[in-house]
C-alpha cells in the first residue's frame, strides 16, 4: 500500500513509493527541432575554423554572410514546420561545405556544380531576400509567402545561366550631346545566331563584345567555348573581351582560359582584350591563357586593323587603381586623330570620366553586369545600380561627342541574383557617321 506524502493542501497529497523501491520516471524526449540552432553554431564555428588560412578580406566575408544566413534561420523558425527546418539546416551545411572548399580554389566538374555550388549560391541568395519575411516572424506576425524569396532565387539562377541572342544597331555620330547620360537606341533584334549566318552590311562594323564571363561557378570553358563558336558563325569584323575573365576558383587555370576561348582562333589577329579587375589577381594566368587562345591582350597598348569598313583602332586601357587620369592621358599622347574609327576597351564604365574627351568614338566596357537586379526583361530601363548610382550599367551613353556602349556580361560573378536583368550574348553592327 503506497503512502501519502503531504505537499501543501490535502487535495495536493500524491502517492510514494515504498521505502527501498524506485519509481520508473518516463525517459525526457528532447524535441528534435530543438537542435537545430545548436547545430547552426557547431556549423558556424566550424565553418570558419575551416576558411581561417584563405585570407583574411574571404573570412570576413564568410562569418558576414553565413551569421546573416543562421540570423534569418532564427527570425523563420517560430513559423516554421519542423520538416522545413530540417531543410533549412541540410541547405546550410551544403553552403557552409560550398565555401570551405573554395579554401582552395580550382574550377570544379560540372556536377559538382550542379549538386553542390549553384545550389549553395540559390540557397544563399535567396535567403537573403527572405531577411524582410524572417523580420516579420520574429515580430510575430505570419509569413507563409516566405517561399516567393526562394522562387525568384531561382529565377535568379536561371537569368544567370540563360541568354538571348541578338542583333543591336549602333549609329554613332560625333554630335556634342554634353554631359554623361543614356541614350536610346534602337530594339535588339533576334537574328537566329544559333542556327544560321546573316547577312553583313558593307556600311556596318560588326564586333561581339565578351564581357565579364568569370570562368567558375556559372561558367564552365565548355560553355564560354560554345558562346566564342557562335560569335565565330556570325562572321565578325572584331571580337574585343574587356575583362573579368576570372573568379576566385579560376586563378592558374591557363589551360581552361585556353580552352574556353580556343574557338577565337579561328579570328586570329581580329580578336582583341583588356584586363578587368578580377584579371589582376592572375595577370599572368590570363596573358598565357589568352596568347594560346590567338587573342591580343592590349594593356595600355594600341592596334590597327583592317576591316570591312576600312581601318579602326582599337586600344585597350588597363585597369588602373590609381592614378587613372594621367594613364589614361598617356594613351593618347602623341596620337593625332587622322580619321580612323577609335573603339577603346575600359572595363569599368565609371573610368570614362578619365578619358580625355574626344578622344574616341566608341568606348566598349562591362563590369556592372547590367545593374543586377531591374526591370529589363519588362521593358524598362530601371536598374538598381541606375537608380541609386550615376554610373552607366547597360545599353549606350553619350559624353560629349563619344559613346559608351555597356554590356550586360557574358557571365555572373557571386550570388545569382540576375533579376529581370539577364545575360547578354549580342552583335553590335557599328556605323560610324561625321568621319
């Protein structure tokens, strides 16, 4: 018979057991969720333990985005299913393993591409845009519209990877139009370059401009190889790079850059580069690379060559830190203007400031990669990058009697976060007038 012990009123009375005997206790199940922060930390720490030897500028961007990442976790998971956590941490290892094994940079297999970087970077990037639905649920408030962050992620990813073909008419006259400002031009028109040649116009320079491919994650040299064939099959008079062929997993890589851009070869004394930024983390890489390839890497250098439409100079400015105005005034000293069509190469269109004016016709740059994230594929002209900056991001400009012409890019670099800004893969048929 079990006795009574007393433990306040006689109604709290409850039953003991017996002196010398145990009572069974049910064992205390700890619910699963709740391990889930605590595994986000183990990951945390662990994750940059991990990166520590890369460099001091990749560290601080990994604790940055991977605490924003496990911050964002926090703010979603009072709402979250316990299942759709679970995701969220697996996603989270698989990015954390994404940056440690960037601890040594190399370009990487296209499945391991597939399964492992562009799903990393989707993952990342969109759940940064979720950051205003994870607010609202750490207030309290619902967010089951939280999923719209991951859907345009993805379409993120797919702008990053996809590109439309097309044909841009450039009439360029010598007209004073003042200080820096857009200009409207002509739509694209889609000339099939993929299946069939079109024909050249006598009056017309044809170029395809490469820009900003960045051999890596959204770029294998398979790919870069396949868009050089097609600006090879639509005959131009000039192929000009300016810059960026590098990221971070590409530095050493000169038989890749070999590769990727071996079908130019073809167009040997035609096809014409500059460095970008991202190329002075590998200069000699880039140089090796390119002179396999045929290509001519003008680094503060000039070169005539002759064309459908007659002679054009083509210079090629070198992606200068410091001191721009008087390297950029170097160029052309000495250089008098017999008539010939100048086309300079400057990766960053907010260098052009630096260019004496009328000093060329056409100025060829990329860099912005089209502002990122806008309205294009609506039909707008509003980026992110116009609307809060001054500096060109896509399509022509105007400084007094030059024109600056802006390239989307060829590839992506970092997050996708291609919005409504896609790829660029164009011909430009360039004509000339007032010379």
């Amino acid at each position: 018979m079990p006795r009574k012990s007393r433990r306040g009123r006689e109604d709290d009375w409850v039953p003991v057991a017996p002196p010398g005997r145990f009572v069974r206790q049910p064992p205390v199940v700890p619910d699963p969720a709740s391990l889930q922060p605590w595994l986000l930390i183990v990951l945390y720490v662990a994750t940059i333990a991990l990166v520590w030897r890369r460099s001091v500028f990749y560290r601080r961007f990994v604790m940055i985005l991977m605490g924003i990442l496990c911050l964002i976790w926090w703010g979603l998971s009072a709402q979250l299913p316990p299942v759709v956590g679970w995701v969220f941490v697996a996603l989270q290892v698989l990015t954390a393993s994404h940056f440690v094994r960037l601890v040594h940079a190399r370009l990487r297999s296209v499945p391991y591409r597939a399964l492992l970087t562009i799903p990393a970077h989707w993952f990342a990037a969109s759940t940064v845009l979720a950051l205003p639905f994870a607010v609202a649920a750490a207030l309290g408030y619902p967010t089951p519209l939280f999923v719209v962050a991951y859907l345009i992620g993805g379409f993120g990813v797919y702008q990053s990877l996809s590109a439309t073909p097309e044909v841009i008419d450039l009439d360029l006259d010598r007209r004073d139009r003042g200080p820096l400002a857009p200009l409207v031009i002509e739509p694209a028109r889609d000339p099939d370059l993929h299946g069939r040649r079109f024909a050249p116009e006598p009056e017309r320079l044809r170029v395809v401009q490469i820009t900003d491919p960045h051999l890596g994650p959204f770029m294998s040299p398979a790919q870069l190889a396949a868009i050089c064939q097609r600006a090879v099959d639509t005959d131009p008079d000039l192929v000009l790079i300016t810059g960026d062929l590098l990221t971070m997993e590409s530095h050493g890589a000169v038989k890749a850059i070999a590769a990727a851009f071996a079908p130019l070869k073809q167009l040997e004394g035609r096809v014409f580069a500059c460095h970008g930024n991202h190329d002075h983390e590998d200069p000699a890489s880039v140089r090796e690379g390119l002179e396999r390839a045929g290509v001519r890497l003008l680094v503060d250098e000039w070169a005539r060559v002759e064309t459908r439409v007659g002679p054009v100079d083509v210079i090629g400015s070198d992606y200068h830190w410091t001191h721009r105005d008087e390297k950029t005034a170097a160029l052309f000293t000495n250089r008098p203007d017999d008539g010939t069509p100048r086309i300079l190469l400057l990766h960053n269109p907010g260098h052009i400031g630096h260019v004496p004016e009328g000093a060329v016709d056409l100025v060829l740059a990329g860099h912005t990669h089209g502002g990122h994230v806008g309205l294009l594929s609506l039909g707008s002209a509003w980026t992110v990058v116009r609307g809060f900056t001054s500096i060109p991001d896509h399509g022509l400009w105007a400084r007094g009697a030059e024109r600056l012409y802006v390239h989307r890019g060829t590839g992506h670099y970092g997050f996708p976060i291609r919005l409504g800004v896609p790829r660029e893969e164009s011909v430009l048929q360039v004509r000339f007038l007032d010379r």
